[in-house]
C-alpha cells in the first residue's frame, strides 16, 4: 500500500493513501483531533469514574491514540489494558518519517512511542506498570471480542465510504457486546446512519461538539441497566 506523509493544519503529521483517497487523522490537526475524540470524550470521561481501565482501539495506525493514552496512565495511576486492531501494520521507517518528535515533546513519551512500535504482535506487553499493549494482527471482523469487557472503545476506522464493512450493523453489535456496561465507543464520525446503527445496536448515542474542522463528534454509551 503506497503511503504519503501529509502535514496537518495544528503541525503534527498524518499518512495519505492515494488508493483510497483517505487520510489517517484529520487534515485540520491530527494531534488536536485525537487528543479531543478519544481521549478527552473517551478516557477522560472514563477515568473520572474508575481507575483499571480496558481500552479496544480499533485501528492502531500511527499509534497517535496509544502514546497520547499514555499520559493519563501515568498522571492518574490508572491501570490501563489497551489492546488495539490492525490488520496492515505500518513499517518502522514509515512510523520514523512522521517525525512525531516535533510535537511530543516529552522526551520519554517518544522513548514509549518507539516501545509501542517494537512491541511483539498478538502478546501483552507490560509498557509501564500502568499500561499494558496488546496489538492484535486481526480485522475487526476476525476478532473474537470477550463480553462486556471493555470500557473505552476508540472508533478509529477509516471513514466509512472508505472502509463500509466496518461499520455495519453486524460489526456495532459485536462491539455493544464487547462493551461493559456504562462503557462507551467514541468516534469522529457524525453520520446519521452510522449513528442510527448505534441506536440500534443498544448504544446510547451522544452528539458532542468535535474537534477542529468538525461539528460533531458522537460517543455511544452502554446502558447499565
């Protein structure tokens, strides 16, 4: 797959793929983006409620959702399992060439950006005492998602004109189920059909404002009873 490194509007890097005519992140800022998607409406709604926190990103990519996850572990001492979805992991010299040194500036945060990266496949690894990454070689479709186990839910497929087997109803049910209770599935996309496969799904569904360059955002939440 021929890939095309893209500055975004907020400096930070992301990857085009001219097949698909599709970017990784957000052209308005992918380190704004994230930071306001999953971490802000995803695990910082979370960890205001708990401290051992299970995480599924479904689309590891650049590890942008991973590395910044990393910072509430560490600050919060939350116990975070992230296991994360990717089927076409990128290569080293891709993952150097995003220069994400520009803008994380926390020199030991790079040192676990590259540990993320490095880690072995299909195999918990203990990061930090906080966090341990579980990058699984599988398609959302293949995984085999453990029941009401999950908290947070990162969403973080390509758009759904792009990747459609993806966000169907079969693959929201799976991952209703996937979902603990009061756990919620965060994503960037503000579609009216993908919303009303939530809907239907089981999710409670929440519009909230989204990040730069976007109106809404939307986080499916599980209810507890």
């Amino acid at each position: 797959m021929h890939l095309e490194i893209r500055q975004t509007k907020d400096g930070s890097n992301t990857l085009y793929v001219p097949d698909l005519n599709e970017h990784y992140h957000s052209v308005h800022g992918a380190l704004q983006e994230s930071e306001h998607v999953f971490i802000k409406h995803g695990l910082e709604y979370t960890v205001a409620q708990k401290k051992d926190i299970k995480i599924l990103e479904v689309g590891f990519g650049t590890g942008l959702n991973a590395i910044l996850t990393f910072p509430m572990a560490l600050a919060q001492k939350a116990f975070i399992q992230y296991d994360t979805l990717e089927k076409h992991p990128l290569p080293q010299e891709v993952v150097q060439e995003l220069h994400f040194e520009k803008f994380i500036l926390n020199p030991e945060l790079l040192e676990y950006f590259q540990m993320l990266h490095q880690s072995p496949w299909n195999e918990p690894v203990d990061i930090i005492p906080y966090f341990t990454l579980q990058k699984i070689h599988e398609t959302l479709e293949e995984f085999m998602a453990p029941s009401a186990y999950y908290d947070v839910i990162y969403f973080d497929a390509f758009a759904p004109e792009k990747q459609p087997e993806l966000w169907t109803d079969a693959m929201f049910e799976k991952l209703y189920r996937a979902t603990r209770p009061g756990g919620v599935l965060v994503t960037y996309c503000a579609k009216g059909s993908f919303k009303r496969s939530l809907k239907a799904a089981g999710f409670e569904v929440e519009a909230l404002p989204g990040p730069p360059g976007k109106r809404e955002m939307t986080r499916g939440v599980k209810p507890v009873a």
